[in-house]
C-alpha cells in the first residue's frame, strides 16, 4: 500500500502517522512517499516519528542526480512504458506550448516519485 503526503512527518499529521503504523503492525507492506522532509530537526522528533523517517521517501532534498538516475532505470528496464508515458504528456498539452512544459515537468516529476 503506498501513501503520498505533502511532509511526513509533520506535527499535523497525527491520524496519518497512527494509520500508516497500525497498517505496519499488522503486517501490511507500506511505502511512504513525502513531498518534502519533516516540518522539524530530527532531534525534535518523537520516537515513533524518527523511525518513520527513516522509512520514508522524500523527494524533494533526494537530489538531482537521484531523480536523474530514477529516469534512467526506468527507461533501461521499461523502455517502451517510458516512452509512452512521455508522449502521453505531451498529447495532453495538445497545441498549447506553455501546457506542453507543465505537463513535462509532471512527466519528469511522475517517474522521480519511483525512488521505492
């Protein structure tokens, strides 16, 4: 089961932090997927919330080069998925160049969220 959250974990997301580890407990394999880091330094995390961290994929601060090498992985083991994706966002955009952009930079940012 896979979650994604804009910042986990965060102070205001108790009832997520209970779930995803209730689901943990009884066996369920989870992957956590955040936007961004926590909202605060490890040292101010609880117990539960540090463990949480280290089980959780954050994809901004993984860097350029990581998402650079998500792209690559994914288009060696799954070429023609790749490829089709690709040119599904472009499709979307249809005639609109500015629309063309947003949609690959979804695209790009689509295929970094594959860091698990």
């Amino acid at each position: 089961m896979g979650y994604v959250v804009s910042q986990y974990p965060a102070t205001n997301h108790t009832f997520i932090l209970r779930e995803i580890r209730t689901l943990r407990r009884l066996g369920v394999d989870v992957c956590v997927v955040s936007i961004r880091r926590p909202d605060r330094a490890a040292s101010a995390l609880s117990p539960e919330e540090v463990e949480e961290h280290s089980l959780t994929h954050s994809v901004l601060g993984a860097g350029m080069g990581n998402a650079l090498l998500v792209h690559l992985r994914t288009l060696v083991t799954s070429p023609l998925a790749y490829i089709g994706a690709f040119f599904y966002a472009l499709g979307l955009a249809g005639s609109h160049f500015r629309k063309a952009g947003q949609y690959l930079l979804y695209f790009g940012r689509r295929w970094s969220l594959a860091i698990f």
